[in-house]
C-alpha cells in the first residue's frame, strides 16, 4: 500500500491516513479516536491488537473505579500538587493518586495508580523521572509527599512504630529486634554518609537515631528515605 493510502482500524473499522492512525505490532491499524481509549502511560504501538483489547477493558474498569471511588470525594479529601498544566491529584483515604496532563485531558477513560504500586526505592525513582520525562521537572511539594509515602511503607515493612516528630528534628526508635541485627559501628558509619548531623544512641535495648529538620542542604525525607532503605537493604 502506500504511503498516503487508507487503512482500515482494527478496532472499528473506519478507513484512516497516516496521520490519524498507528500501526501496532501484529501490522494492524490503530485510529486516533480508538487510541483514546488507551492509557496515556503507553506507547500502542508497542503491542499488538489483542492486547489492545485487553487494555481497553482495563481501562474502561478503572473509568468505572475512578467515578465510584475517587470523583465523590471532597476537596478537602484530595492532595493537588500542580506545575503548570500537569500535577497529582493525591487521596488518601483510598491510597490512590491521579495523574493529570493536557494528555491524559484528552482520553475517553481516567485512570487511577495506587500507592502501593510504589514498592521499592527504584519503583519511586523511576516514576519520578517517567513523570518529568513526559511533562517536565515535577515541583518539590509533589516530589516530598512521594518521598513521604515512600518513607511510610518502608517503616512499615522494618516494624517502626514510634516516630517522634518535634519542630526541629525526628527521632526513629527502631524495634527491639532490629536493633539487635545491627552492627552499630556500622551503622554511625553510613549515618555518617548520608548526613553527619544524623545522631545516633542505644537506650533499653533499642537504636535511636536523631536527625535535625533544620539548616539542612534538602527537606529531611529525602535523608530519612535513604536511612530506611540503607537499613532495609544491609541490616535486615
């Protein structure tokens, strides 16, 4: 066929030029307005039609989830972190988050991510860096509310329970058990890596460890982040 010959959709049917289709990679055609039905995370044309397909249902089902679940909550129940046209959308209550760009404006379907989908320290980068590859540099308030819940799930999976929070510092007291995997040369040494303002104690058999959220080159979750992972990846 050529270059500027009509093909037919795959999905509907209807005849379409080069510049309001794509080929997907069983060779078959893919029009504009049945590529709105897909997410706007993918590439098409990088699968073939019967996945396609699949996809489509997917996304009709979180259409569906997004409008039960996430729509009907208040303002106050939702986090929006914006940089220019493109942000997050964050809600708590059901540990889900929005992705919205002039892009994902012009889909059929919404499309919801939930928070534990972020399952390692890799996970998180990586959905940074597609974030601002595709819609630019993503501002410090939605970078820091990432790191957040990053942090939380790693206290979580270490069986943290007591943070202590003041105006100027955090104190973790890590539980009985842990303290006692960790070499605690060891660990005032990679404490010392990360921050040398991390300080660093032992009292009724637990490690405590102080960090100042003051006068610090970053905002202190980005320090308690690689803390808990160090812990996680060397002592657990």
């Amino acid at each position: 066929m050529g270059l500027f010959s009509k093909e037919e959709c795959c999905f509907c049917n209807k005849k379409v030029g080069i510049l309001t289709r794509k080929k997907l990679r069983d060779k078959k055609y893919i029009c504009r307005d049945c590529e709105k039905n897909c997410s706007a995370f993918i590439d098409i044309s990088k699968f073939d039609s019967e996945y396609a397909k699949q996809h489509f249902e997917y996304m009709k089902k979180q259409d569906i989830l997004y409008k039960q679940a996430f729509e009907p909550l208040s303002k106050e129940e939702k986090l929006r972190t914006f940089y220019q046209f493109s942000g997050i959308v964050f809600a708590d209550s059901i540990a889900m988050f929005e992705v919205i760009t002039p892009k994902t404006e012009k889909k059929n379907f919404k499309e919801l991510f939930r928070y534990d989908q972020i399952k390692d320290y890799e996970t998180l980068t990586n959905i940074k860096n597609e974030i601002e590859d595709r819609f630019g540099k993503i501002n410090e308030k939605m970078e820091i509310y990432m790191y957040e819940e990053w942090f939380e799930k790693l206290a979580y999976s270490l069986g943290i329970k007591n943070i202590v929070q003041t105006k100027d510092q955090v104190e973790i007291y890590l539980p009985v058990e842990l303290s006692s995997q960790i070499n605690g040369e060891k660990l005032f040494l990679e404490l010392y890596n990360i921050s040398p303002k991390f300080k660093i104690k032992y009292l009724a058999k637990r490690i405590i460890i102080t960090l100042p959220t003051k006068n610090l080159e970053k905002h202190y979750l980005y320090y308690l982040v690689e803390l808990l992972q160090k812990i996680n990846s060397d002592f657990a």
